[in-house]
C-alpha cells in the first residue's frame, strides 16, 4: 500500500520526493496533464532569499536557510543573469533603512550599497537608501522538467489528468477508479477545502486572493535588473524567466479581491469575482477615459473590445504606481531632478506595453493563506 500525495505542485512533488527517500511506497495525483501547472508556476518567480521579510524574522530566516538548499537542489533551472536591488522609500514604509540593514544582519542575508548609477535611477526625496541584493528568480519550465526527471528516477507513480474526488479511511476515489493509501497528503493549494468537504472532513479558514501580475517588457535602463521597493504599498519588477519577459506586481494593484473559504457554506467565489468585475470594469472604464480623453461612448466600446479579447485595462494601474518612484535621467545620472520630461521618457515603452496589450500574457493567480 502506497502513499497519495494529491496535487502534483511544487509542495506535493517535493513531498513525494522526501517520502520516497524514506523508503515508502509513493503517488502523485494530479489533475492537470502535467506537473507544476497551477500556482507553481503563476506566481512572481523569485527565489525567497528572506529580504521581503523585514517585519517577520521568522519568516526571514526560514527563507534564507532555505534558499540555498533550493539553489543547490534546483541550480540549474535558476536565472543568475541579473542584478537584484532593494529600495527602502521614505514614506509609507514600514522599515527604515537602518531597520531593514539590522534585520538583513540578523538573519545572514548578503546587502551591499547599490552603485552611484543605479542610485540615481530612484528619486531621493521617496526612496531613503538603495541595496544590491543576492536574490534570483526560477524558471518555471525548467524547474518542472526536473522534478519530473527527478520522479521518474525515484520511481515515482504519477497519475496525471486525474481529479481526486474524496478521501476515505485507507483509500482515495478518483474519477479514473479508487487508489488504496496507507496515507493521504492535500496538496492541492487552493482546492483544500474542497477536498476536505467532499470527504466529510472538517475545512480551513483559508483567505484567498484574486490577483494578477502584469508581465511587461522593461525600459532599456532596467533589462538585466530587478527593483524590488519595501515595505509597504510599493512595486517590485522581476525577470520572468519562463517567459523570457518581466513581472510586475504593486502591493496594492496586484490583489484585486479577497473571500474566506470555510467549507460549502461559504461565498461561492464565482459570484464574488462576478461582482469585482462589475465594479472593476466600470472603474478601469472612467481610468482610461481620464488617461485618454475618450468619449463616454468610446470608453464603453473601448472596454467591451478589451474585455472580449480577454484582457482589461489593468497592468497600466501597475505601471502608474510603480513609475513615480523611479527617475532614470538618462546614462551619466547628471541631469537634475527638475529634469522630468525627457524625450522619449524612460517609463513611456513600460506603459505603452501595458496598454498595447503585453498585458495579455499576464497570470492569473490565487494565493490561500490561513485567514488573519
């Protein structure tokens, strides 16, 4: 008798892996065709060196003894090709810069002054300090080709294309017959507790989060960089290496609605995203309209056009917030603050991508964490 690992994810295929490196008997069930298609490879790509964590040590620091575990695990699926910065801003943030050096210090995580040409991309009067950081990002497409290899050699059964319907004492009903287990492990992410229900098993307050991470083409100036701005209603910009683009995320934009899952007697979370899109899409209507001067009329034809070919005017709510941070003055960094509106401005190609509809590639995420 085997154990069932449900969910065929990150977290589950780890899992199995650690299992069968104890000697046990192990299957994958997934229900998507592949490994690694759901939330381990919609999400921002950054491999947690413990730097997003300055209000949570605890959190910190798991990520940074982790990190180079995974590193050495998993180095080859790892894009090292470019340098990371993290901006501490004068205002609305958590953290000082002091704050955030002594909590770098505590948990052992590598911070070193940012170079003077790369200081002056960011306005002085809202980012108090700039660091180079040892952080990098993952790509999801190699990372999936070798935890399947990887599978495979520990001899792993994986039963992919296979939904799991319920779990019973010593076994697990799918729609493709019953598996007998020894033990089940939900690794489904966001569909816990819809397993857990169809099992007669007690659900999670879980959180989940509609959310959205605008994948765009950066400025010239910011090709080979990552900016990552903490702690507090701010941006971040990251190679997206599976993509071979870039994600932007904003702390504020890239979540758009939330509902708390209890179980069967809970929001049906359809209808909560049917009503976010009613209110969102007449919001985005009278954004753009403000940004383009377009008629009532067009606005509405305008986003009825945006709609239907699956996209809406949203990245753009990203870039506006991300770009008032950043003031790239042109290659000797010597021109003044005043000097704003250069030809052509450095952020205009990340606005106008978002607008032409590199937005179209953007993914779709929910993120479940336990409900505060």
């Amino acid at each position: 008798m085997a154990d069932v690992v449900i969910g065929g994810g990150f977290f589950g295929c780890r899992l199995a892996l650690a299992l069968r490196e104890r000697g046990e008997r192990v299957t994958v069930v997934e229900r998507e065709a592949d490994l690694l298609l759901r939330a381990s490879a919609n999400n921002q790509a950054r491999v947690h060196g413990g730097y997003h964590y300055p209000r949570s040590i605890l959190t910190g620091l798991r990520s940074r003894v982790n990190y180079p575990r995974f590193v050495a695990e998993f180095g080859s699926c790892i894009d090292r090709s470019f340098r990371h910065y993290y901006a501490v801003a004068r205002r609305q943030s958590h953290v000082t810069a002091r704050q955030f050096e002594l909590f770098c210090q505590r948990i052992g995580a590598r911070l070193s002054p940012a170079p003077a040409d790369v200081r002056g991309w960011f306005d002085p009067e809202l980012i108090e300090k700039v660091y180079e950081v040892e952080e990098h990002a993952f790509d999801a497409h190699l990372l999936r080709a070798a935890v399947r290899e990887r599978l495979q050699e520990a001899r792993v059964d994986l039963q992919l294309a296979t939904r799991a319907l319920r779990a019973a004492p010593g076994e697990l009903h799918t729609d493709r017959g019953v598996l007998r287990a020894r033990r089940i492990f939900n690794c489904t992410y966001s569909s816990v507790n819809e397993l857990l229900a169809a099992s007669g098993a007690r659900c999670l307050p879980l959180r989940h989060e509609l959310t959205e991470v605008a994948l765009v083409e950066p400025p010239p100036a910011l090709r080979g960089c990552a900016v990552t701005v903490i702690c507090g209603p701010f941006f971040s910009l990251m190679p997206f290496p599976a993509q071979k683009t870039y994600s932007l995320t904003h702390v504020r934009y890239t979540p758009h609605c939330a509902w708390i899952d209890e179980g069967p007697d809970s929001p049906d979370p359809y209808e909560v995203m049917r009503g976010y899109a009613k209110k969102s899409k007449a919001r985005h209507m009278l954004e753009d309209a403000q940004r383009s001067g377009r008629t009532p009329a067009a606005t509405v034809r305008f986003a009825r056009g945006a709609h239907a070919e699956g996209r809406a005017a949203v990245p753009s709510r990203h870039v506006d917030g991300a770009a008032p941070a950043i003031d790239l003055r042109g290659e000797d960094g010597a021109a003044p603050v005043r000097a704003r509106r250069l030809a052509p401005d450095p952020l205009q190609a990340l606005r106008r991508a978002a607008r032409a509809g590199l937005g179209d590639g953007r993914e779709d995420r929910q993120r479940v964490r336990p409900a505060a």
